[in-house]
C-alpha cells in the first residue's frame, strides 16, 4: 500500500518556508504634475504647478509668494476646482504685469 503526500497539507518547518510572494517590495505611485511657465523680457521666469499631494487627498499649488495673493509659495485645495480657480487668478495677474505664457507641461512623476 502505497501512501501518497498532499503538497498542501505538508508540514513544513518554519525555518525552511519561503514566502511566494516579496512583501518587502515596495509599491511606487504616479502622479500628474502641470506646469505652467511665464517669461518677462529676455531673463524673467515664473513656474507655477499644480499636482495632488502624495496622498491623493489635496492638491498643491506651488508659485513664487510675490504672486500669490495669500503671500505662500505652497497652497492646498481639497478640490481641483479651487486649486484652478486660484490658478486662473495668479495667472491674470501676472498677463496683467506683462508676463507671457511660455509653456505648459504635464508630467508623469513617481513618487515614492
């Protein structure tokens, strides 16, 4: 009589068991990242972005606090609405000095 062993039901000691999957691999996340960028004569340069936060709970505007009517380089939103409201502000504001759209980028980054 032969006896046949289920592999499932195998007691293996703990000291030998190879987990099949690597929990230690770490998980990295994409997220959007628009530019906008303002020249002013041949030198002048404004960056202004606009991402969600690394949480994907808020969105974060980031531009030189001079233009920013709160005086903040770094502002949230918890919605995207707002965030290009305030865009849209900062942005008249620095055509109505003179600036000029220069460029616009949308960007793929990782975050970590």
């Amino acid at each position: 009589m032969s006896r046949e062993t289920n592999p499932s039901t195998t007691s293996v000691p703990p000291e030998t068991f190879v987990a099949p999957i690597d929990r230690i691999r770490q998980t990295y996340r994409h997220i959007r990242v628009l530019r906008w960028t303002f020249h002013r004569d041949q030198d002048e340069r404004v960056v202004c972005e606009l991402a969600l936060t690394g949480e994907d709970r808020e969105y974060e505007l980031r531009v030189p606090a001079e233009w920013n009517p709160t005086g903040r380089p770094v502002e949230r939103f918890d919605d995207a609405m707002t965030a290009f409201q305030r865009h849209a502000m900062i942005e008249r504001q620095l055509l109505d000095a003179g600036w000029a759209l220069d460029a616009f980028e949308s960007e793929r980054v990782t975050v970590h």
